[in-house]
C-alpha cells in the first residue's frame, strides 16, 4: 500500500515539474526599453493577448476573477472592439459597454483613434500612444504611455488589448517612433506636414516634448521648446558643458541619414544637470533637406531621481 502511495506522489511531483517546465509563450525583444516598469507592462499586454486569442470572452473573466495576476502596481488592462466599445476595464469598470471612439483628452488628442492607427504602424510594434488621462482615483491629469496589440479572438472578432503607465518615464524608444514617423510625413506631404508636426492634437505631442524640423544651416522651421519664429541658429545652442549638440548632429548626419547625440542640460534651476538624447534624421522636403529629431531625456542614476 505504502508503495502505491509513494508511486502515486511521485507521478503527482512528476506531472507537476512537467508543468513548471512547459515554456510560456515566447516574449519579443524588449531590449529597447530601459526601465522596468515599461518591460513589465509589455509583457503584461502581451500575456493579455495571448490569453485572448485562446479564450476569447472568457478572458475577461479571468482578468477580473485574478485582478493580482493581470494587473501591476501602476498598470491595468483594457480591452476595446475596433468600433471603441469597451469590453473590458480594470481601472474604470464602468466604462464597459461604453463606446469611448471619440473620446478626446485636455489636449485634444483623440485617444482611442490615435490607438487603432498605432497598432497598424510598422513602425510601432507594440502601439504606443501617449495622452492625457485621469489615474483611477485621482482628479490630477496625467500623461499616460499606453502600449496596445491586436488580438484575433477564436470566434474571429479582432479586439485591442493595451495598458498604460500614468506619468510614465520617458523612454528613448518613443522619440525614436515619433522621429521615424515624422520623417515619413516630411517626406510625402514637404511643407504640408509642417501644421501637423506642431499640432498638440497630434501624435506628434509626446510626454511635454515634440518633433523639431531645422534647416541644414541650423535655421529652425519648427523649434524645439517654443511654439514661435526664431532667428537665431541652433548650432549656436550650447549645452551645460559648452558643447554646440545641433551642429554636432548635423555634422554625423553629413555621413548618415540618421544619428544620435548626448548633451547634458540642466531642466530646472537648482537641479542636477540631466542627460540628454537628440536623435534626429534627415527628410526631404519638396526638394530640399532638412533635419527632423527630437530631445529625449536618458536614464538617470537612482541618487537623481
């Protein structure tokens, strides 16, 4: 008896150390994002989807009957139809069954448009967008970077699955998306693209920050801090350590037509000076080239923060 006691715990143990030993579902290379959080909420929507395209409906129960396992300290799930119903919300229950398409944040940016346009960007693997949002619980406005993936249920519906950090750190990846798209715009719409670059309605209005556009002798066609004509070069620019990053950029794209070039700046009076990131690439322009990049700010050690 003993014997088929101990034979059936270590079938049981067996069986169990298969289990733990199945791979999950491969991740993608998320190697392009410094920060924790951001890692973690990929794979969280990437789980999601996973999970989705398995189950279908039942999927959102399992989100809700397991809110520890499908939710982070400072990211929840939301799934919308491609119409901009929501069929599930783990911030705003109440939203379910609501039809938020035209919903449009403080900036006027329409969200949940700006989202099905990202998710069939090549150039934007995991759909990031970047708004304005209410944290659940809070009446204080925050950007938020929210991720989101299509997903095919069984049943063949499409859906949308995606997550968002409120007040997120600012990673090098989503200027590199916002540079990359800009360029595409430059090239196929010259001056036209110029109104939609400046616009804060657009996608090109990111975390405080957007697109600059300069000529190729430092003459400014969109600024980078100010919404406003000036004439002064920005290869005279100057950083906290006297370096002139603009020309320097310009000079790496003599041999390129895109580069990358650190500065050091300080943001605020009394603070640390900050690492900067200028990524920039060349567009054409009805004929003529021009610069198009934007300024990110680069990880900080923990004593800054």
């Amino acid at each position: 008896m003993k014997k088929v006691l101990w034979g059936a715990l270590l079938l049981l143990l067996a069986a169990g150390i298969g289990y733990s030993l199945i791979p999950r579902e491969p991740l993608p290379d998320f190697s392009a994002y410094a920060y924790r959080d951001t890692r973690r909420m990929l794979t969280l929507v990437h789980r999601a989807a996973a999970l989705i395209e398995e189950k279908g409906d039942q999927a959102f129960e399992d989100f809700t009957a397991d809110e520890d396992k499908w939710t982070l300290d400072n990211a929840y799930l939301y799934v919308y139809a491609l119409d901009g119903t929501n069929l599930y919300h783990g911030g705003y229950p109440d939203l379910v069954g609501r039809n938020l398409y035209g919903f449009t944040d403080l900036w006027g940016k329409k969200a949940m448009q700006m989202i099905y346009r990202e998710t069939e960007n090549p150039n934007n693997p995991f759909g990031w967008v970047h708004y304005i949002w209410n944290a659940p619980g809070s009446l204080h406005p925050l950007w938020k970077s929210s991720c989101n993936l299509r997903a095919v249920m069984p049943n063949g519906k499409v859906v949308v699955v995606g997550s968002g950090l409120d007040d997120s750190r600012a990673e090098v990846e989503f200027f590199r998306i916002l540079v990359d798209d800009a360029v595409a715009l430059v090239d196929s719409r010259g001056k036209a693209a110029l109104p939609v670059l400046k616009s804060p309605e657009s996608h090109y209005t990111i975390l405080d920050n957007r697109v600059f556009v300069m000529n190729l002798d430092g003459s400014c066609l969109i600024y980078p801090g100010m919404d406003i004509t000036v004439d002064a070069s920005l290869f005279d620019y100057k950083d906290f350590t006297g370096s002139t990053p603009l020309l320097e950029l310009k000079n790496r794209l003599e041999d390129a037509d895109r580069a990358t070039v650190g500065m050091l700046c300080q943001q605020h009076a009394g603070e640390h000076p900050a690492k900067m990131s200028i990524y920039g690439r060349l567009a054409q322009m009805e004929g003529q080239t021009v610069v198009v990049g934007a300024i990110s700010p680069l990880p900080q050690p923990a004593w800054m923060n």
